[in-house]
C-alpha cells in the first residue's frame, strides 16, 4: 500500500471549488481523483532481501540461535516437585489451575503476578526503545526471528535477491517447480514445530509429544497446535512486513517513545549528502560519501529506504549496515555512513560540536525507576507470601435467616487453600460480631472455632454459619473477620465478609 501526502489528496477538492476560475474541466477533477484512488490502494510489491554479510548479520544469527534454543529447551527442562505436581520447569497447567516456574508456583487467585510480569515487560520494552530505538523489533520479535528464518531457507533454495527475481518471472518449469515446492515444505515444518513446541508450555512436554503422535494427545493440543503452525506459516511465509507494518500496534506507539537522544539505525546525512553516482579516481571534494548505490534497500526486508529519515516500517534490524559497509570498503571511504547513531549526534556535528549519547534522560529515568519500583514490589510480595490463603462467599439467598431463639443466622462457603507440599491442620475462627456463635455442618465446634485438614496443594472447603443477637448489633450489616490460622508453623490468613442482623421487626421463621 502506498499512502499518498495529504496536501496531494487535498489537490482535487481544491480544483473543483475552483474550477470556473481556473477554467478547469470536471472531468480532469474525477481523473485526478481516479488516479489517487488507485495509488492509495496501490498492490504489494513483492519485496526480495538481499543477502548481507558483516557484524550485524552474525549478531542477529547468533541471537536468532539463542532465542530458538531456549524456545525449544524450555518445555523440556525439569523440576522436582513433592507429591503429584508436574516436573516441568515452566508450565501454564490450565488444567491443575497452576503456573509452574522453578520453584514458584501461582494460582490463579494470584494472577496479579502474570499481570505484573506483563507491566514489567512493557515499562522494560519502553526503556529500550528510549535508548536503543526498535532494539526488540530488530533482534527478539517472534515476528523477526522466524521470519529471519524464512528468508534463509528461500536463499538456500532460490539464490540471493536477483536470482530469486529472475527464477520468480520465468516460466513454471521443473526447476522452478522443485525449488518452490522445498521452499514451502521446510516452511511448514518449522511452522508444525513451532506450533508443537508452544503447545508443550501448557502439557507436560514428554507426555504430550509421547501421545501426540498416536492420536492421543488433548483435542485442544492438536487444535491450537494447527493455529500456531498456521499464522507462522503466513506471518513469516507470506505476510512478513506487513504485519509489522500493518498488523503491529508497536510501530505506532514507539513514535512516544523516541526522541532525538534515541540511538537507533540512521542514515549519517550530515557525511553522506549531496550523493550521487561516483566514478573511480574522481574527486570526492564538495560532495558526500553516498553514491546512491541503493544497496542499503536492497538489503531492507521492509523494501524501505533508511536515507529518507525514520519511519515506521524500519525494523531497526541493522542490515542496511552491513550492506553499505561493503560498498564504503569497495570504494575506499570510511565504514557507518548508516549506522547507530542519534538525530542530535547528527546535528551537532553539522554545528562542529562533539558527538555524544545521553542515555541517562528525563524518560529514560523515568522508565527505570518504573521498572526497579515495580519489580522491587513483585519480588517483596513473592518473598513475603505466605502458603497459607483463605476466601469467604456468604449465601445470597437468602440474605439471612431469623431463628426461632430471637436470634439471625448467616451462612459462608469458607475455602482454604493449603500452598504448602504437606497436610496440614488449620483452625477457623470469626472476629468481629458480638456475641457470635460459629456452627458447622457435621463438624464439632471447639472454643468457638473449628478444625479443618487441608491436603498438600489443595483446597478445602467447609460451610460455616455465624449465629447471633441482632440487639447486641449496632447495624443492620456488621463487618466479620474470617481467621485461618496453621498452628504448626503459625501461618495466618484472613477474609473479610459482613454478617446482616436483618430488621428485628421482621416476622421469625418460627420453624427453624
């Protein structure tokens, strides 16, 4: 897609206001109209990377090797854990209702972890791109990295960048035929592995794959495991720029993020202009280094070209680098013409003041103590939590239920979750309503407190009922205090909830 300037879509409305005056035809109005409709809505061109070779192409190749590594070494990692909990290090069990990673363990009434890690994952992708640019769009995105991948495997089976132009206009032959059909076969099955594999963070890693292929893994394994290989195979396959372009909210927002101090992929404009073709033994007085050889788009997987300024579909992937770094050492010039650099670095040296890189700025502090503040919080709530929680839910219907004692009985659910690898005894205990009675179902109250086992990871669940005097109650709905406590190891866990005394000129249920 080609988006045309405003003040040119804004050409054709301003002829036809004034057409009489102008003597212009309507006719040549809706032509112009026509025209910019077209090129609005101008098809993609198919874009052919050229391959590069240099510093940056190996730091990509050596992070694209990490990063795949740990994505299919992760499932397979293993952590003892006591009783019938999973083994695996890392592991997203919607089943059990847990999330396994090492030694930490979260259930779901403590999802604000998750949420927090996402928190520290934005603020962390922030802080990046104030000093760095699109650094995570460059090297770590899934989106890069398998596409990354991709573009390798065409190498490999189509040649570089005119080899695959040529093979793509010519005629289908055996050839052709033959490189094509590999190209997409091995497409696919990076694709089913990188679908497996995902999958294999939500199933124990060893048994899934044991039954997965004789049909006996999950119904859910197989079906999300087909939508991953799919939009790999169409993302990295197919789509590529475009769903960085188009798809990716991040391009937009990092446009906040960035300033001029922002180290990011640039065009050095102040040594490369006025550029234009140079011939051997020609002076290089009163111009710049640029010979306008287009070997940096020619090397862009976004088929962008870096001399025009920052844009959003620059990945920051760093290979236009590479690229003009082989043409500056052909004609004898000095290497990072496009390098990283800063738009102030570029305009102070226009002055003929001293480079320079300010990493430590107004947001980029900011962005860090955001960062340091939050995790700081994280880790206190992860090293103070206890294994021990409780949660209260009082009946609805009815609110209350009137006694044929005078008195108003409430009644609770009272859950105990038991964190701990080993059975324990809790005893629960009300606080907050004068003169309070705590009754249970089939289970003897002592001291006005009861005792329940609750096994290792579990929960368990008692219905309790709160008897009292609604004249010794100051208000219709009291706050009441449900206490868990572990004697043992002196764990205490607390719940709040209300008692409602209900209107004392309310009719009894005489028949309970």
């Amino acid at each position: 897609m080609k988006i045309i300037d405003t003040l040119d879509v804004a050409g054709p409305a301003a002829l036809a206001s004034g057409e009489a005056a102008h003597g212009v035809a309507r006719s040549d109005v809706v032509a112009v109209n026509n025209a910019q409709q077209r090129e609005l809505y101008e098809k993609r061109q198919q874009i052919y990377p050229k391959a590069v070779h240099g510093f940056w192409r190996r730091t990509k190749w050596l992070i694209v090797g990490l990063l795949l590594g740990i994505y299919y070494l992760v499932p397979f990692l293993r952590w003892d854990r006591p009783g019938a909990a999973p083994d695996q290090f890392l592991l997203f069990d919607f089943t059990g209702r847990r999330f396994y990673f090492g030694p930490i363990e979260i259930w779901p009434q403590e999802l604000y972890y998750v949420t927090g890690l996402l928190i520290l994952g934005a603020i962390g992708l922030f802080l990046a791109s104030a000093l760095f640019g699109r650094v995570w769009c460059g090297y770590a995105c899934p989106q890069t990295v398998w596409t990354d991948l991709f573009i390798a495997v065409e190498h490999w089976f189509e040649g570089d960048r005119n080899q695959r132009i040529r093979l793509d206009k010519q005629p289908w032959d055996f050839n052709k035929a033959w490189r094509k059909v590999g190209k997409h076969m091995v497409w696919l099955m990076i694709s089913l592995a990188t679908g497996g594999w995902f999958v294999a963070y939500f199933h124990d890693a060893p048994t899934l794959f044991a039954g997965f292929f004789t049909l006996k893994a999950p119904m859910s394994a197989y079906v999300f495991a087909g939508l991953l290989s799919a939009t790999t195979y169409v993302f990295a396959g197919t789509l590529r720029e475009q769903v960085c372009t188009y798809m990716c909210p991040w391009p937009r927002i990092q446009a906040a993020m960035l300033d001029q101090e922002a180290l990011s992929v640039t065009y050095r404009y102040d040594r490369g202009d006025p550029r234009g073709p140079h011939k051997k033994n020609d002076s290089w007085e009163g111009r710049g280094d640029c010979i306008d050889c287009r070997q940096c788009v020619a090397a862009c997987p976004a088929g962008i070209d870096i001399r025009d300024g920052l844009q959003i579909e620059c990945i920051n992937c760093a290979l236009c680098i590479d690229a003009c770094d082989e043409i500056m050492v052909k004609i004898d010039r000095p290497k990072g013409l496009i390098a990283y650099d800063t738009i102030q670095n570029i305009e102070r040296r226009q002055v003929g003041e001293k480079s320079g890189y300010r990493f430590i700025r107004g947001r980029t502090l900011f962005y860090g103590f955001l960062f340091v503040g939050i995790g700081g919080l994280m880790l206190g709530s992860l090293f103070l939590r206890t294994t021990l929680d409780v949660n209260v839910q009082r009946d609805r219907a009815p609110l209350f239920v009137p006694l044929s004692t005078g008195q108003v009985r409430n009644a609770y659910t009272v859950k105990v979750l038991n964190k701990a690898d080993h059975t324990r005894e809790v005893r629960i205990r009300i606080q907050g309503v004068e003169g309070g009675q705590l009754q249970a179902n089939e289970m003897p109250v002592v001291d006005n407190s009861v005792v329940l086992t609750a096994g290792p990871d579990r929960v368990a669940q008692v219905r309790l009922f709160i008897v009292a005097d609604p004249e010794r109650l100051e208000h219709r709905s009291v706050p009441v205090m449900i206490e868990v406590t572990s004697p043992k190891d002196g764990e205490i866990a607390k719940s709040k909830s209300v008692f409602i005394r209900g209107d004392q000129s309310e009719e009894r249920d005489d028949d309970d």
